[in-house]
C-alpha cells in the first residue's frame, strides 16, 4: 500500500509540475565538423530526462518540453567522437548547432583503454570499438582482461575451451560466479539456464566480435532492471547507423579471420540497416592444425525512427545474430583412426525494441521489446572400442532383475552383450537451449526548480527451456551402459517480474555541487509448470548515491565525488540444479562364466536412482555492498572502488545414501547342482533374484539356486544450497595527465582481491562401490562430514581433507601510451604484474574451529595437533557422525566410537578407518605464497588516411623465462609456458574502409 500512496504522490507532483513549471523547446542542427555537411538519424538527447529526437536528412532536430534551467545535450553517432554541450534554457532555443568530429587517430585525445564512467553511481567501465580493435580482442571472454589489473591471455583461441566471463571474482571459487555474470547483446540477454550439467557462465566464443561497437561492464551494483544475476552484466552493443564499407583481415598463428560490414542508409524516412558477415578459425596446436574451431556469424540490425516530425518520435530497432560453426576434430591425422569430436555451435537471436517519446505530463518514454533465442548443440563422439569377451551394456531403467541378451535376438533386452573383437561407438548429445523474452517499461521524468526525478516502472517475462534429445546412440548394439534422459520433456522455467525505480538529482550550491540518489526494488517470480518446485518470489532492493562535491572547479581538486551502494541480485538456478539426471544402480546378480556354447550369461540388479526433489532449495543471491571516489588532481584522473559480495545459497551438487538389498548367486551355489553344465538353462526371476537351473534334455527337473543377500546402497543426486562465499576488493585507476612533449600518457591500474569460501553443511560420503568389508560384503558406513571442498565447476561431491580455501591477490598495471595525432599512430606497452598471490587450502569451520588435525605420521589416525597450518605435516579429518546400512537415520559421532574402537573392536576400528580422509602431501596445509612476476605487452595502431589501418600487438613480447618460487614446497617453477603470465603471442589486423 506504501508504494501505491508514494506513486500516487509522484504522480500527483507531476501534473502539478506540468501546469506550474515553463517548457521550452529546443531545436538545432547536427553537422559534419570536416565539411559542414548535415548528419542524418543522430541521437541527440538529454541525459537523465529522458528526452531524445533523431535528426533528419537536413541534420535538423526538434526536442520539445524541455524544462528551464541548465542541462546537458549529447549527440551521438556511430563512428564520431560523442558530443555534449552544457546549455542554460531560459527560453525556445531556434538554432543551436551541434558539429561532430569522425573518430580517428587524427583527435588529440584517444582512448585504447578501458573508462571508469563517472557519470553513473555505481562501478561501470566502458570498452570502445577504438580499444577493441587496438586490443585486437577476437574473443569476448577477454574483455575482462581489459579491467583494472587485468591480466592478458597467451591467445584468444577459440578451439582451446570455451571461456567464460566471471567479474569480480577468480577461478576455481565456490558461489558460481561466471553462472551469475549476465550477459547481454543490445539488449537480448544471453540464457545458459536451460543448458545440462553445468553451472557455468554463458559460453562467448559463438559471438562475432567484428562487429561490436562498444562493451559497458557494471562490476558494481546494477540498476533492477536487470535480474537472475548475482556477479554483474556486461553489455554488448553493436554498431547502428551509416558505415563505409569495413573490411578486416585479422591473423594470429592459430587465429584467423576475416570480416565484412556495412551500414546502409535507406533514404528518406527509411531508415538504417546494418550488416555483418564474419569468418573466424581457430586451431588447437599449430604443430597438428586440424582439429578447430569455425565461427561463422551474421548481424542484420535495422533502425528507424518513425513519426520523426511529430512531437511523439517513436524508435524501431530490429535485429537478427546467427551463428554457424563448432568444434571438429575429424580430420585431425594424429588421432586414432576415425575417431573424433563433432560439436555444432548454431545459434540464432532475434529481437524487436519500440521506444515511444511521449512526452505527456504523466509518462515520458515507453518502451517494448522482445526477443528468442535458439542454439543447437548437438555434439558427435566416435570413439574406438575394443574387448576379449563380451560384457554386459545396461539399458534397464526399472528395478529389478535382469538377464543379458544378444543383440540380435533382442534389440530391445534391458541388457545387452557387447561384441568382441574392434569396434567403433558414436554417441550424439542433442543439446537445443530456448529462451524467450518480453519487456514493458516506461519511466517519466521531471524537473521541479532544479531538482530533476526519473522514476522507472517495468515488467518482464523470461522462459527458457531445452528441446534437445539429451545422450543417445546411433545403433543400440554399440551403447554403452546408459539410459535415455530427453531434455525436452523437461518443463521449461519460465519468470515473471516487475520493478520500479526512482532516482532524484538534488542540487547542492556552488560549483555544480549535488546529491544523487537512486533507490529501486525488482520482485521475481518463478513459476515451473507441472514441478514440484511450483513458484518462488524473489526481492532484489537496490540503492545507490552519488555525492559530487563539486565539478571543474578552479583549484588544485577540480573534480570530486564519491559514490556507494547497497543491493541484492537473485541468480535463478539451472536445469542442472532444478533436474539433475538420474543415476542407476547396477549389480552383478549372477555370472556362471563361459556357456556350454560359447556365449556368456549375465543377470544384474537394477535400482533406479532418480534425482530427489528438494522443498528446502533456496535460489541463490548476493548481497553487494560498494563505496567509491572519483577526482581529477592537476589533470589526472583518479578513481578507486572498494567493494564487499556475500553470496548466499549457492548451489551445490551432493549425493544422498539409500540402503537397499539384492539377491546375489555365485559359483559356490551351483556346487550342488545336479544338472551337467553342458544341460544348464539359466533363468532369473525379475522380482526376487532367485535363478532357475533348467536341464534342457528333461532328465533332471529343474532346481533353484541359493543365494546370498548383499546389502548396500544407492546414491541419488540432490542440489542443495552450500554456505556464504564471501569476496572483498579495491579497484584504482589513475591516469596522469599527458606530457605534451611527448604525446604520451601513463595509467596505472590494478586491483586488490580477497576472497574465502568455506563450506559448513554436512556432506554425504562412502567410499567407492569397489570398496567392501573385510568379509567380502559391500562397505555398509557412511559418512557425514562438516562440509567439503565443492567449486563451481564439480560435477560430484567427495569427502575432502579441504573444506574450502583463501586466496589474496594483488595485480598492478602500468600502460604507457604515445600517440602522434600528426602521422595518425598510437603506440602502448603495458606492463602486467603480480606483486602479491596468495592461497591457503583450509579446513575450519566459521567460527575458526579446526576441521581436522595434524599428524606426527602419515599412518596415524590419532592426534591432538588441532594446529594444521603451515606446519609441514600430514593432516586428516573425522567426519562428524557416521550411519550404518541397519539403521541409516542413526547418526553416530564418529570421533568417539572411532577411539573406542580402536581399543574394543578392531574389525570396527579397520573400517572406520576408511572413512578418515588425509591431506595427499605434507604441505597440503602450507599456505602458498608466489613470489612476484611481471609480463610485458606491446600495441601499436596506425592509420593509412581514412581508408585503411593496421594493429599489431605481442604478449610478453620479452618472452619472460624468469623463476617464481612457492612458499607451500619451497620450490622454483619457470614462467616459461606457465599460468602465471601469458605465453609469448602475437597478431596482425587490417581494417579497410571502403
């Protein structure tokens, strides 16, 4: 009801506002700076009331409402420096002119790095076309090494992996991070929701990166617009509006590509059309460049402005991406013969944006979009098969008990046999992700006096779900032990929300003095058709507040603000949390040998074991707090950002023990068997187990055959929410003013990171289905331990000596930049370094209680060193209770009937002994140190007149074979091929402009 009350007032105000504050109107024209020639379809609007037109053929423009007082006016056009005029409205404005200038090398500023940018209250960076192609970025998971303390890749191939994009995190972390960074592509987020077996990030390498014209990066606290993320967006924006022809040849030794684009200008009222037509190959090893990487992409966007001359423009955008390529090792000459890996990467994006002026005392802009995605995956493995003997393929998918039979006479058995001898087996993933998505939003903003208020209402809805085929086979006589799990009789996860935010300008005195505040709520609700998850409501309240103390000021601080934030962001869970795929439990129930006549026969028992449904899942969010400043000292530009993420429930995957019995029949039971071995058909009932010898002369009557009863269990699969993951930082960038002289720049950057996982729920474990009693039966404990080292990448849970880790990083950059505006070149060395990596494996719990202890031996089970770090000493961990198969709901604590049995019971005390987990070095525990190392990178660009430029660039171009040492073993690694700094690579573009 409060929020109703406070639209209502708003509201209320503005059609106060309307009737009682003067408007003007604003009308200019746009021009070609070089020769005066008028610009057509130039965005001119006024940042932060909403208010925008687009110029005609005459490069005239019309805004109209525009409230008295002081603002700003941009005009922006693709390929031209962005202009902003500071204008005072006191009165219709007839003739104002605007001039843009061609963004080239011949300005006398020029950006190859990425921007802090200060106009927003939050941490955002922005990446230019200029940047990417001086960077010569092919592949949009290194967009990331472009922010502060960024460290650069040895290549961006495409055919190594397919990378993803985690900010303001690192790797092999708990939390999901790269799951929780959105990516966009103007404005049609990317979904990996629907993708099977993991909970990872959005695959990149499918995006063309020819034709990107700009990348903003919002590491800190997004505006509630955008949801189901926990980690950041970043957002892609392609190019829009008239182009020359653009050709670009880009080579690297296991890259290459070329590129075509242009935009179309229709003519009159007809709008923009631009396209792009990209090739780009990439090889895993240039000593055997056959298995790579194909990306073939095509961007068609269409723009226009429709009602242009009328008070209410409204603003069409249209757009199509589509991807052919994928991964193929097919003609690679060194793998074995006619084996490889086939993966389609099609992928195919549409999307269609209104953006209606309205301009009315109650609404400003409106705005709809909508947008699909469709992404075919589909993954081919041929691999060579080989054995002696046929053995049994298990495709039984109901309990019981099953015997194994010949292709040929059953195709359809619940268990097969293999062949024997050579064989090839081709198995296809059918992976089809879709994703479909609607946005309603409109905002209105006014200005009272020289208060300015923008309040924005939204609604969206998301569904994504999968029409893939899942795992099958081309021919079931080569098909492994498997089961059909189909992705698309899946329900899809479909998400409604709506949001509302208001952001206030208040004016605070002099020197452009004022207070910023942005304060917004988004409430998600998740509804999953025909599951028993049903539908969850999710809130995300987010803040933030800029203070500008005051603005280009005469004196030695001419710029200065700061700004924080508070916020809390859901990342809805995948189609591996929600739907895990069954597993099965298969046991030998009986195996003669070798028949009479050559064949083999087999029985297993079958137990389904389908993933569980889990009431108490919580989907997983993050609490984001961040402070930061910006100033400008005698010309250099300062900004630094300190932040603090807690991410809680995180999901995680872990495996759940359910005793069961069946029936085994060994060779010692057929030792009383009457009937000759060259008579005996065998038979197994489904239900009980029990075999049937059956003489197929008739001279001995049939006789069943005892057996043993073997108790054991089953694992099933069940995502929960692991514990709080926590992550602190400090970015900083300064740019020193440039020495005129030298036409050079220097930037520092860089960035200090702490991050500590530690996983506190109790995890299930037992060792391995191979592992038994001493007497020969399955192993009947399980253990339950005060949590596990679980990253974001597991696909399985195990008992673990770790519990989680902490890590501390300390990365600096120094980027020198000469430009020469006078022979249109910019050269830059950056100069990349570590100054502090540390990382300590941990075993405790929260409150700082030890999880395990350090032992004198590598084969003692007793100790009472609770002291495990950086001691130079084995460590083992207890779990906390351990079950037996008799009483599996019992949990008994483990420390105590583990010492007394070692004093009471020793068959006992043997097998809880395998239930201990121990560190696999002594210096397991030591925390580890890397001593400091540096790289360095050399860009040069140069452009040919207005019709042609060439970029080259080399990582560690010194080709550091320098030594770092670790404090955890005292030993020296070489940086020559290591992970610590980027091997030595290179490359070459050249962009024509036709």
């Amino acid at each position: 009801m409060a929020n109703r009350y406070i639209l209502f007032f708003l509201f209320t105000l503005g059609f106060i506002q309307s009737g009682f504050c003067q408007h003007y109107t604003i009308k200019g024209r746009v021009v070609d700076n070089k020769n005066k020639s008028p610009m057509e379809f130039v965005t001119v609007y006024l940042p932060g009331y909403e208010l925008w037109a687009i110029s005609n053929e005459k490069g005239a423009f019309t805004i109209n409402q525009v409230p008295v007082g002081k603002v700003k006016i941009t005009a922006q056009y693709l390929g031209y420096v962005t202009q902003t005029l500071d204008i005072d409205v006191q009165k219709n404005i007839e003739d104002l002119l605007i001039t843009l200038q061609e963004n080239n090398l011949t300005l006398n500023e020029v950006v190859v790095t990425a921007q802090k940018k200060i106009s927003d209250p939050t941490t955002s960076y922005t990446i230019d076309r200029a940047t990417l192609d001086h960077a010569q970025i092919l592949n949009v998971s290194s967009l990331s090494t472009l922010l502060p303390g960024g460290k650069s890749t040895g290549d961006q191939n495409l055919a190594s992996s397919d990378e993803r994009i985690a900010l303001r995190s690192g790797s092999s972390e708990m939390g999901n991070a790269s799951f929780g960074t959105a990516i966009t592509v103007d404005g049609v987020r990317l979904q990996n929701n629907s993708e099977m077996s993991e909970t990872k990030g959005v695959g990149l390498r499918n995006i063309g990166s020819s034709n990107i014209e700009s990348v903003e990066i919002i590491t800190g606290i997004p505006s509630v617009e955008y949801g189901d993320l926990s980690n950041g967006i970043v957002k892609i924006n392609t190019r829009k509006g008239k182009t020359p022809f653009i050709i670009e040849l880009v080579t690297q030794p296991k890259t290459k590509q070329i590129a075509i684009s242009k935009g179309f200008l229709l003519g009159d009222r007809a709008g923009t059309i631009n396209t792009s037509l990209e090739r780009t190959k990439s090889t895993s090893d240039l000593a055997s460049p056959h298995t790579a990487y194909d990306r073939n992409s095509l961007t068609l966007t269409y723009s226009n402005t429709l009602n242009r001359k009328a008070q209410r423009p409204l603003s069409l955008n249209a757009g199509f991406t589509g991807n052919i390529g994928g991964y193929n090792s097919e003609a690679d000459p060194d793998a074995f013969k006619d084996t490889y890996t086939k993966t389609r990467d099609y992928t195919f994006r549409g999307n269609i944006g209104l953006n209606w002026l309205l301009n009315r005392p109650w609404i400003t802009n409106l705005s709809l979009t909508a947008s699909m995605s469709y992404s075919d995956k589909l993954s081919k493995v041929n691999t060579n098969k080989s054995s002696a003997s046929t053995q049994p393929l298990i495709h039984s998918t109901q309990e019981g008990y099953f015997i194994a039979s010949n292709y040929d006479k059953n195709p359809n058995a619940e268990i097969i046999l293999s062949p024997t001898g050579y064989w090839y087996q081709l198995a296809y993933t059918d992976n089809k992700p879709v994703s479909y998505a609607m946005k309603l939003k409109a905002d209105w903003a006014k200005r009272w006096g020289k208060i300015s208020n923008r309040i924005m209402l939204g609604a969206e809805l998301n569904s994504s779900g999968n029409k893939g085929r899942g795992l099958y086979y081309d021919d079931m006589r080569y098909a492994p032990t498997w089961r059909e799990y189909r992705y698309d009789e899946l329900p899809f996860l479909n998400n409604i929300a709506g949001y509302l935010e208001d952001r206030i300008i208040l004016p605070l005195g002099e020197n452009s003095s004022s207070l910023e505040l942005t304060a917004g709520v988004r409430s998600d609700i998740t509804y999953i058709k025909n599951s028993e998850y049903g539908t969850v409501n999710s809130f995300s309240p987010r803040f933030n507040a800029q203070y500008t103390l005051w603005k280009n000021a005469d004196k030695w601080v001419s710029n200065l603000n700061v700004y924080g934030g508070v916020g809390k962001s859901v990342k809805l869970p995948s189609f591996e949390v929600l739907y895990p795929s069954p597993s099965y439990s298969d046991k030998l129930a009986f195996a003669p040998g070798t028949m009479s006549d050559g064949t083999t026969f087999y029985a297993y028992s079958t137990i389904p074991s389908k993933a569980i449904y889990n009431p108490d899942l919580k989907w997983q969010y993050t609490r984001q707090a961040e402070i930061g400043m910006e100033a400008t000292i005698k010309g250099t530009r300062v900004s630094v950002s300190a932040f603090r993420n807690r991410t809680y429930n995180p999901y995680m995957r872990t495996n759940v023990y359910t005793p069961y019995s069946y029936n085994l029949t060994t060779q010692e039971h057929l030792n009383n068997c009457e009937i000759p071995s060259a008579n005996r058909v065998y038979s197994i009932d489904q239900q009980t187990g029990i075999v049937t010898v059956t003489d197929k002369t008739g001279a001995y009557p049939s006789q069943e055959l005892s057996y043993n009863t073997r108790n054991t269990f089953k694992s099933n699969i069940q995502y929960r929410n692991g514990s709080p993951v926590e992550r602190m930082g400090l970015d900083w960038i300064i740019d020193f003013a440039q020495i005129p002289a030298l036409r050079t720049s220097v930037r520092l950057d860089g960035n200090y990171y702490y991050y500590k996982g530690i996983e506190e729920n109790l995890i299930a474990w037992m060792p391995s289905s191979a592992s038994n009693m001493a007497d020969g039966n399955p192993y009947k404990y399980v253990g339950y331990y005060g949590g596990s080292s679980i990253t974001s990448t597991s696909s399985s849970t195990s008992a673990s000596v770790s519990n989680g880790s902490l890590s501390k990083q300390l990365n600096m950059n120094l980027t020198i930049t000469t430009h020469i505006p006078k022979i249109r070149m910019i050269l830059s060395m950056r100069i990349e370094g570590s100054f502090y990596n540390y990382k300590k494996n941990l075993s405790e719990y929260s409150n700082g209680e030890s999880r395990g202890f350090a032992l004198e031996n590598a084969g003692d089970y007793f100790s009472t060193d609770y002291d495990i770090y950086g001691k130079n000493k084995y460590v083992a961990v207890y779990p906390l209770y351990y079950s037996t198969w008799e009483d599996p709901d019992t949990r008994i604590p483990f420390a105590e009937k583990f010492a007394w049995a070692k004093e009471n019971d020793t068959a006992l005390y043997n097998e809880l002994a395998k239930l201990v987990t121990k560190s696999s070095t002594s210096y397991y525990f030591n925390p580890n140190k890397i001593s400091s190392y540096f790289s360095a990178n050399i860009n040069l660009t140069k452009e040919i007149g207005d019709f042609a430029s060439i970029s080259f660039y080399a990582n560690n171009f010194f080709n550091h074979m320098g030594r770092v040492k670790s404090s955890q073993n005292n030993q020296e690694s070489s940086l020559y091929n290591s992970s610590y700094i980027p091997q030595f690579y290179y490359g070459l573009s050249i962009r024509l402009k036709l």
